[in-house]
C-alpha cells in the first residue's frame, strides 16, 4: 500500500529519499514549489486534498 506523504522542510531531505524507495509518493517542501510555506497553510493544503499525510518536525 503505497502512501502519499508532504514533508515539511524542518525535516532532512533524505526522509523523501527513504519514503520513495519505500514505495511511497512522497514530497519533500524543500524539492517543490512549497518551500517557505508557513504550518497552517501547509496543513490546510492537505486537509483540503485529503491525499496526503504531512510530516513535520516542529511541536507547535
């Protein structure tokens, strides 16, 4: 079963690396259009496509 995943860009690059080779779609903020993209923005992104699950390493 392969996952769609939205990796902020306070996680490493090599988590996209490892997510792909998985088999997964996964992609990274920082290898997309995305990069400077503030939290709730990002969220309401993947709320609103409900494809997605987002990583994010910060705890706010």
């Amino acid at each position: 079963m392969s996952i769609r995943f939205l990796i902020d860009e306070d996680c490493p690059l090599s988590l996209e690396t490892l997510l792909n080779s998985k088999g997964h779609d996964t992609i990274h903020v920082k290898t997309s259009r995305l990069s400077g993209t503030k939290d709730p923005e990002l969220k309401e992104k993947v709320e609103r496509k409900k494809e997605k699950i987002c990583i994010d390493y910060s705890v706010t």
